[in-house]
C-alpha cells in the first residue's frame, strides 16, 4: 500500500517552474490557435460557400439568358413563318416564294435549326425546309408535337428531346431535335385551312450551351427539364435511363426559383433553380455539399501547416520566455539547494526585481541563521560552563572546610546548640545546593538556601553584620535559577561587609513589579568604584580574583540564557555607602511543567 | 529524457508533420491521378461502336480517367493486335480494354500482357468456350440473343415456320460471340423444320456482298453481327435478296435505319452503351484496388420492331449510336 502511495506520488511529482510555465504558455497558445484555426475555417468555408452559390446563380442567370435568348429565336423563326410567309401565302398559288422564303430563314438559321416543316390538318407535308423526303409512313398526327398543337392551338409548344421521326436521311443517321410546333392557319387554293407549323431545333445547340457550364469536375452540374420535370438535358442523361445513375427531376416540378436544400441518395445537396420564361423549362443547378469541400482540402491542410508553424514558432518563443522567467528563479532555488546540502555558496541575487529581493532576503535569512546559530552555540557554551560554575559552587571545598572547621570549633567549646544548628543549616544548604540535580526551584527554596548560607557565614564571621530578610510573602510560589543569590550574599560578605567592625548590615529584599521578581541584596559596605561597576558583569576574570569562583557573571548569564537579555542582575553602589545588587527575573508559578519548560531552555522572556 | 531533448523531439515532430501536410498539398495540387485507358476495338472507326464508345466516354467521365481509342483497321492477326496492345502499354496505357482477335493464340498472349496492366475483353471471349475464359470479359448474353432472334422469327410465323428456306451470314465463326449467337439460334429452330440452307462467315469481309449474290434463295437472311447485317440490309433495299426478310443482331444506326426502312424486320440490340461503361468502370476499379478481381460481365440486350422504333426507351438506344 505503501509502495503504491509513493509511486503514485512520483507520478503527481511537481512540475518545475519552467516545465511549468512552458506548458501553461503552450496550451494556452495551442487553444488559442485551435479556437482561431476553427473559426478561420468555419468563417472561410461559410464564404466559400456563398461565393460558390452566387457564382452558380450568376452563371445560371447568363445561361438561362442564352437559353432564353436561344428559344426566343427559335419562336421569332416560327412567327416569321407563320406571320410573314404562311399567312401571307397560298399554299397553291406562291408555293415557291413559300419555299424561296422558308430556304431564307432556315439559311439564316440553319446552325440552330434542323427542319422547318408545315403540315395540314391530316398530318399531310405542305412544305419543309430543306427539302427531303418524307418517310413513308411517319405517322405525323400521332407524333406528339402534333398533338398538343392541335390541342391547344394558341399556344407555342416546345417538345422534350426526341429523334426526328419525319424525313429519310441518305446519310442513314438519326437527328435528336426539340420540336417547337403551333397551329396555323393557312390557305390551299383560296380555301382556308388549318395545320401545324413545326420549327425542329437542334438538339446539339441546347446541349453545348449545357456542355459548356458543365466542365466543373468537383460534383456540382446543371441540367435542363421541363416544367413536368422531365429532363431536357443532363450530362448523365443514359446513365440515369440505364439506371446507372439517378436525379431528382420529378420533384423539380414542384419547386420555383430559389435555393434549396434537399437530401438525395444519402447526400446532401442545394439546388438552385431557375424558371426559363416562356417555355416553362427549370434550369437546374446541383451543387453536392462534398463539391463545397472539394477545393477546400487544400486550404484545411494550408491552415493546418499555418497552425503547426506557429506553433514550432511559439514554442521556441515560449522556450525563450519562460527560460527567462525560470532561470533567475532557477539559479535561486540552485543555490539555496546547495546551501541546504551543507555548501555555502553565495545565494544567487539576480533577475527580476522581485527575485532579487526574494534573493537578497533569503540571503539575509540565512545569514541571520547563522548568527543566530552561533549565538546559540555560544549560549550553550556558556550555559554548560556556568552550569559547571554552579556545581563547582556547590562544593566548595574552601566553604565547606571553614564550615566544618567552625562546627569542630564549636563542638570543641561545648557549643552543642550552636554546632546542632550550624550542622542543620549547612545540611539545608547542602540539600537545596543538590535539589535532585534540578536548575530551577522555587524562590522558597533558594530563599532558604540563601538564609542557611548566610547563617552559616553569620557563625563564622562571628556575627559581625547583620541579615535581614524583607520578602513579601506571596513570591514564594515562584520559580527562580538555583543558587543565584548565595554568589551575590558571598560577594556582599566578601567586599562588602568584610572589613567593617560589626556595623555590616545586608538586606535581602524580594518583590513582585510588574511580572517580575525582583530580588535585591543590598548591604552598606564599603561600596565598589564607579569604573569597577561596569567591569562586574562583563570582565569575569576581575570578579574571580576575590571570589568563591561563582561570580556575578556567572549568574547574570544563567538568568539570560534561561529568561532572555531583558533579565538579569544590576548593580548600583556608591562608594562608602554600600551597594544593592538586584536579580531580576520573570514571575513564573513554580509548577512541574513549569519547571520543566524552563530547565529545556525553551521559553524566553522578551 | 531532460527538456532540451524533449524540446527538439517536439520540433522534430512539428516539422515532420509540416513536410508531410505539405507533401499532401502538392499532390493534390497535382490531382489526383489520372488513369490512362486504351481501346482496342477491331474497325474501330465504324459506326457500330458508336454506343461502346459513348459508353466508355461517359463512363471515363465519371471515373475521371482518360480514354484513348486505337484506331484500327478490319482483319487484324493475333500478333498485330498484341502489338498494338504494347504499343500501347509503352505509351502509357494504364489498362487495356481490347475486342479479341479470335485465334487459338489470343488468350494466351493476353494473359502474359494482364500480368503488366488490366485487361478487359469486350464483345467476346478470347477462348472459345465462355466457361473456360481466364480473362474478364464484358458482353452482351450471345447465346439469349441468338435464341431470342429465333424466338422472334418464330413469333412472325405464329410458330410455323416449316418448309422456310434460311441463310446465316457472319463476320466471323470462330468468335466465342458468334458461335454462341449461332448456338442459340439454332437451338430454338431445332425443332422446327425450317431449312438452314448456307451459312457464310466472314461475310463483313471485301467479299461479303459477292457471297449473297451466289448463294440459292432463301426466305429468311439470318445476320448474326452488325456488319453482316447491315450489308444484308443494303441487299435487301436493292431486292438484291429475291424477297428474303432480314432478322439479325446489330448496333448501329445504319440497321435502325434499315429496321425502319423494312429491310430488316427484326433487330437484336445489345446494350453497347453498358458492355462500354461498365467494362471501363470495371477496369478503374481494378487501377484503384490493387486486390480488386475483375469480373465477368454479362447485359441484356433488346429487341427492336419497326413498330416500337421511336418509343422512348428505343430512342434513347438510338440517341447513344447516334453518338460521335
């Protein structure tokens, strides 16, 4: 479980700031650049489309026009026959001048036209241009071009395309023609008469105007039907009667002219359509939507490259920046790891503003690391070597010797109370010197050990000052460094009071200001120079020339290393009027934890 | 893998990328491959190929291939048609669809060409039995039209057709087409007491018209291929056949002209336009899938009455022979 909680950790390893960075630049970029590469296909390929639908109306518009133009002329052909020829004309009387001037019009029109062709009401041949001979049985009055003539006689019929099924052609071939027939009357002998005018186009002239638009080879077409829907012209005209292929046509009949969509054999298609006037005849234009990608591969590969070099291009740029972003943090983050492997190279202080100041504070830090590192060395040093002091303190062997020496003494001159109380008092010293190895103590204890020495040293100084104690009561309770009085009573015996003629007086004062205790010994001996006051706490060597070896210093660096540089000992004295040494230290409720904070050195009192 | 190296494998990558989209431009900017197809059909200029030729063409359109058509003349040997077949090949036909040469030799000397390009038979088999062809073959069902050209004479006679004399006529016998035609034909008049008097093969031939001249009378001239028939036709507007009726097979619009002029009374039209375009898709769906099999094509055919002749669906016959 374990292993698979680490390797999964590997795995979700941070990122560096440059992978970072260039990654966030990256997809930042490549989003951007897809978004823009969609919307620029999208916009493009929307315009393309329009561009490709109006260019289809437009050359359906010129194409219907020819068309028309085409059928047009093809009308005014039979007007002419009919109106200027025919009607003008007995068919008996100015036969010639009828063919001489259906000869003209045909010459006039013959690479449009393939016949022009008057028949009577039976179907019988009256005139025809060129002249050919008529099959033997063309059975003209079930042709349907006859027909709708016939049935509908005011109107002008243009027919589908068809084989011409009327003259025998030497050549053997067979003519595909579009029948443009109307009723006419017309006169035979002086006897009116009706019949059929029929104009017989080519077909080939419809369909090259068609061929022409259709040589586009991306799917898109054109083809020509009449208003049934039935096709005219279309480029796949065999195809889609051989079932090879297959249109719409039959539903053209129901569209007018416009734009539509419409989804034929699974594709999608527009078709735009297009009425030709008069003849009822629907050009159409197909254009498959696969035919509005047809020249766009290119450009959906174009913007593909376009996208791909940019992005080859953004990432050396992005490489560029975040290089320059990452490598001062980079550098920083070199030197701080080298710092920490136990190097100590100079933090890197370079790049941006800000790094720099990250650089010159990380700096800073370490530097006051140090400092604070050798400060602590040295506290501990100085801890240990005081501590060393105080159990040297504790048996001094001068002390104890003089002590004893006392006690023999006594016992010598019978002075059984006095040694009892002598051996009782140094027992107390003793016991609260030792206090189970601990540093801290109560100030009831260190009080007691301080009268107990005092008593001590009152015997053997045979009484020549005096010791009072003034202590208010209710700081007992406090915690206090062991032995820190007895060192400043011993100085006060020492250079105080020693010398005098039984008027040495030494007061010890313990009080509660403001958070701290205050303990004050203060005697009226003979004072220290002004010069000298200063030297107390600091020049160690000086103190111990007279000493028991427990100096001021010694106890003033005890108080510091446990309860800071705002505790301590002061020291005022004028000469010849005594001097009062006060040990300031935090109020702490002597307790067990308490106790046990202080002794580890933890806490400090600012 | 340090970042640098992932760096310029990214590049790398992009610009690979890069060179094959660009590569794919130019290609298309090329187009798309155009296949080059050559025809080899025997009289290639005649009318009779109108509709095969239409065929093709709209079918080359489709496809977007070119075809070439190889101008040939009347009798050609095996070894002049492989030939052109390799002439062809070496100007850069990229499949060959050929009419064969009707000999022993053929399907062997195209089998060896079909290992360098596809080749489609049209009209016929090299071999001379259908079944035994190794090469994909495109035709119209010879031996239906032989039996339906029977079948239709019959009709005329109401099924009665003892005692009538016959003549075939043919360009060529030892074609699989022919032989089948003749196959079916003579299948259904089998048991009829009709008459075949003479049959006369290669009739399309400078000799053709000579042969009808000299041979007995007969009630009924049975042409079995286009050229034949037409010539029999042109013997029969002249009254060159003493009364014979003509019935035959043919697909050009010199025997719908006859058709419709009486000489002929029965024509049999294979649809030349589909053995053409579906011959030719055939072949570019070979060039296009290199595991694509080509296959033997078999089409219907129709039967034309001087009656019918213009309905819709004849017309449109008419209209792809009338194709240039």
């Amino acid at each position: 479980m374990k292993i698979k909680y680490s390797k999964s950790m590997k795995k979700f390893k941070p990122r560096g700031i440059h992978s970072t960075i260039m990654f966030a630049f990256s997809a930042v970029s490549a989003f951007i650049m897809l978004i823009l590469g969609v919307v620029l296909y999208m916009r493009f390929s929307s315009i393309s489309r329009q561009e490709i639908i109006q260019n289809t109306q437009k050359l359906m518009e010129e194409t219907g026009e020819h068309l028309e133009d085409y059928l047009l002329n093809m009308r005014q052909v039979s007007d002419t026959v009919y109106y200027n020829v025919i009607k003008e004309n007995d068919f008996s009387d100015n036969d010639n001048l009828i063919h001489q001037e259906m000869k003209l019009i045909y010459e006039a029109n013959k690479n449009n036209l393939r016949s022009i062709a008057i028949y009577n009401n039976y179907g019988s041949l009256m005139a025809a241009e060129p002249v050919a001979l008529q099959k033997e049985d063309p059975d003209i009055t079930h042709q349907n071009w006859f027909t709708r003539a016939m049935d509908e006689m005011e109107n002008m019929h243009f027919s589908t395309p068809h084989i011409q099924n009327l003259f025998s052609d030497a050549a053997r071939r067979y003519y595909w023609v579009i029948s443009l027939s109307r009723a006419v009357e017309f006169s035979d002998s002086g006897v009116p008469m009706s019949g059929v005018l029929l104009v017989d186009m080519d077909y080939s002239g419809i369909s090259r105007m068609m061929q022409k638009i259709n040589n586009q080879n991306n799917g898109q077409y054109y083809y020509l039907c009449d208003s049934t829907g039935q096709i005219i012209y279309h480029m796949k005209q065999v195809q889609i009667s051989n079932g090879i292929s297959s249109e719409n046509n039959s539903e053209i009949a129901n569209y007018r002219d416009g734009v539509y969509h419409e989804y034929f054999k699974g594709e999608h298609r527009k078709l735009l359509i297009k009425t030709i006037s008069y003849t009822g005849w629907k050009l159409v234009g197909v254009i498959p939507y696969s035919s509005f990608t047809h020249g766009m591969f290119n450009m959906r590969y174009f913007i593909m490259v376009i996208i791909i070099l940019m992005a080859m291009m953004l990432a050396v740029i992005h490489r560029f920046i975040s290089d320059k972003i990452s490598s001062p943090i980079l550098k920083l983050n070199a030197s701080v790891m080298e710092y920490e492997a136990g190097e100590k190279p100079e933090i890197y202080i370079g790049g941006s503003q800000e790094i720099r100041h990250l650089g010159y504070s990380i700096q800073r830090s370490y530097e006051q690391i140090d400092l604070l590192m050798k400060e602590i060395v040295m506290e501990q040093n100085e801890r240990r070597k005081s501590e060393l002091d105080a159990l040297q303190s504790q048996i001094n062997p001068h002390f104890l010797y003089n002590a004893l020496d006392s006690i023999v003494w006594m016992v010598e001159g019978e002075r059984n109370d006095d040694a009892v109380f002598m051996i009782s008092e140094l027992a107390k010293l003793f016991r609260i010197s030792l206090s189970k190895g601990r540093t801290i103590i109560s100030l009831q204890d260190e009080l007691q050990h301080a009268k107990s020495y005092m008593n001590i040293q009152k015997i053997r100084y045979k009484n020549c000052f005096s010791i009072d104690f003034d202590i208010d009561s209710f700081i007992y309770s406090y915690c206090s460094v062991k032995l820190i009085l007895q060192p400043i009573l011993e100085n006060a015996i020492n250079y105080g009071i020693n010398g005098m003629d039984d008027c040495g007086e030494i007061t010890v004062i313990g009080r509660k200001e403001d958070g701290k205790i205050i303990l004050s010994v203060v005697d009226n001996g003979i004072g220290i120079p002004e010069d000298e006051v200063n030297f107390i706490l600091t020049d160690s060597d000086r103190v111990h020339k007279h000493g028991s070896g427990v100096g001021l210093v010694n106890v003033n660096n005890r108080i510091q290393i446990l309860f800071g540089k705002d505790y301590g000992i002061t020291i005022e004295s004028e000469l010849d009027e005594g001097t009062t040494v006060s040990v300031c230290i935090p109020a702490v409720p002597y307790t067990e934890e308490n106790r046990k904070i202080l002794e580890k050195g933890h806490i400090k009192y600012e | 893998m340090n970042s640098k190296k992932k760096f310029i494998c990214l590049e790398a990558a992009m610009a690979t990328i890069v060179m094959i989209l660009l590569f794919i431009m130019v290609k298309e900017q090329m187009g798309k491959q155009s296949y080059k197809i050559s025809v080899i059909l025997q009289d290639s200029d005649s009318s009779q190929w109108s509709a095969l030729r239409y065929g093709l063409k709209m079918a080359a359109k489709d496809s977007g291939t070119e075809v070439f058509f190889a101008s040939i003349g009347n009798e050609l040997t095996v070894d002049e048609q492989i030939n052109i077949i390799k002439y062809e090949i070496d100007n850069g036909a990229d499949a060959i669809i050929v009419q064969p040469v009707s000999d022993i030799n053929t399907e062997v000397e195209l089998k060896k060409l079909e290992k360098k390009v596809p080749v489609m038979l049209v009209e016929s088999t090299a071999s001379k039995d259908r079944n035994a062809s190794i090469l994909p073959t495109t035709e119209a069902d010879n031996y239906a039209m032989g039996r339906s050209l029977a079948e239709e004479i019959l009709k005329d006679y109401n099924g009665n057709i003892q005692g009538k004399k016959l003549g075939i006529i043919t360009d060529n016998s030892s074609s699989e087409a022919i032989t089948n035609r003749i196959r079916g034909f003579k299948d259904i008049l089998e048991n009829t007491d009709a008459k075949i008097c003479w049959t006369i093969f290669g009739s399309s031939g400078k000799s053709g018209k000579s042969f009808l001249k000299n041979k007995p009378s007969v009630d009924l001239v049975i042409a079995l291929d286009n050229a034949s028939l037409v010539n029999a036709a042109e013997d029969s507007a002249l009254n060159k056949l003493h009364g014979a009726l003509v019935y035959g097979i043919g697909h050009s619009t010199e025997a719908v002209y006859y058709l419709d002029t009486g000489d002929i009374e029965c024509l049999v039209v294979p649809d030349e336009f589909n053995i053409g375009y579906k011959s030719l898709t055939e072949v570019v769906e070979s060039l296009e899938y290199y595991f694509y099999k080509m296959k033997d094509m078999t089409l219907y055919y129709t039967i034309l009455r001087n009656e019918e002749l213009f309905s819709e669906k004849n017309q449109e016959i008419i209209f792809t022979m009338s194709q240039m």
